[in-house]
C-alpha cells in the first residue's frame, strides 16, 4: 500500500452506498497468503481476554482487547497504548470516559493475518481512504451468552462509533442465536441487516452515513452457554501530531 490516497475499490455504480459486505471466501482469499498455523493462532487469541472492565452494571459478558497503528511509508507501525475514548454524545452508555483497554498480545499485533485485515479493508472502504493521515483502532471483543443471561454485541443499542470507516469482521460464532448486524440511515430509518454466520464474513461501513446496532445473542436450544467473537477495525484521521487516538 503507498501512501498515495485510496480510492474505494467497488465500482462508480455502487460507490454510493455507505457499506460495504464481503464473503467468507472473499477474505479467505486474501488470507491465502498465510499458512493454517498462522491464521489459527491468530483465531485463538480470542481466549482468555479479560473481561471488559468499563461494563455497566458489573455485566461480564464481553471481553476486549485494543491496539493502535498508523501507516509510514506504507508500512504498518504500532502505536504505544493510550486509552481509547468516545464522547457521550457518540456513545451515550460508555461514552465520555478514557477506556484503557488491555493491549493486544504482541504476536498479534505484529503478525502479518492481522495487517492482512487492515489492508484488505483499508482498500476497500465505502469512500476514499489516505493512509497517511488515517489512524487505525483494532479491537478484539467476545461477547458470551448464557441461559442466565443473553449477551449484548451492542449495548448501546442503535450508534455510531465515531470514526470515519469501521469494519466488522466475524471470527468465531458457537452456539448461539441471535446477533443481527443492522444498519440505518443518518435518520435512523432502516437500510440494511443481515447475520454474519460464517468465519470472515464481515461488513465495512462508513460511521459518519449510517448509524448501527446489533441484536442481542443467546445460547442455541440445548446448551448452555455460545460464543460470538469479533474483530472490529476502526479507520480515522489522525490528529495534528501524526499519532493515532
């Protein structure tokens, strides 16, 4: 990738919409470049994350990791870690508050599946993207649901993140129902839905036309407890100092 600016790479007839869906096999594809072992131990990293610490009400249902890169000379560079923040008027629920999120392991933070990601939907964002002046956020989340509980993906319901682009990339989904991803317009009329049920099925929207929300999870009939494990990607400007926020 250059640093020369990038323009979405969907058609002049489709570069309207304000999302864009891609296949499991569509990222399949572009993980071709990295053997089984190395897309495996990137899916695992999902265990063990701690719990979200900034949950409302005590709930235990989601954990998080976060990380922060930047591009240099059309490399990938990690940035230390900072807190990760919203305004209430973005996030009513956890907004307004420094979140300081346990980093990302540093394998894979430097492993080449999750730049691999980035760049997959750096290149095809619902817009134009320059990389250098764009920062990039990666959270990994798992929300788990119970029978004494549903899990919530979105517990701020319908909201926007804040950010020019944000791709939402599926990554594991066991036993449970649920888990709609829904898209509205800016006046929250609806556009789009869909459930992302495959591994790398994933959606990249642009935050600043719609708004989004997703339905709550549940364990699927016979079980007790499913799984939803996410990987978000968020792409924003980056502020006069050059560092990603």
């Amino acid at each position: 990738m250059t640093t020369e600016a990038i323009r979405s790479q969907s058609s002049a007839a489709d570069i309207n919409p304000p999302y864009r869906y891609f296949s499991d096999e569509e990222l399949g594809q572009a993980l071709d470049v990295h053997t089984a072992s190395e897309i495996k131990l990137f899916l695992e990293s999902w265990e063990e994350m701690p719990v979200d610490a900034y949950m409302k009400d005590g709930a235990d249902y989601r954990r998080r990791r976060h990380g922060l890169f930047h591009f240099s000379g059309g490399e990938l560079v990690q940035d230390p870690p900072r807190a990760f923040h919203q305004s209430a008027e973005v996030n009513s629920l956890h907004g307004g508050v420094d979140r300081h999120f346990p980093p990302l392991a540093d394998d894979v933070a430097a492993g080449g599946v999750l730049h691999t990601l980035i760049r997959f939907f750096a290149e095809r964002v619902p817009g134009d993207l320059d990389p250098a002046t764009t920062g990039v956020g990666v959270h990994q989340i798992r929300i788990t649901a119970t029978r004494d509980a549903k899990g919530l993906p979105a517990p701020e319901g319908v909201h926007e993140d804040g950010h020019h682009y944000v791709a939402q990339v599926l990554m594991r989904r066991t036993d449970v129902e649920g888990g709609e991803s829904q898209l509205y317009d800016r006046d929250r009329r609806p556009l789009h839905s869909t459930t992302l049920l495959r591994r790398f099925e994933s959606i990249v929207i642009d935050d600043r036309r719609v708004f989004h929300g997703v339905s709550a999870i549940e364990p699927a009939s016979g079980v007790r407890q499913g799984v939803r494990d996410m990987l978000l990607i968020d792409y924003f400007p980056l502020p006069a100092d050059g560092s990603a926020d």
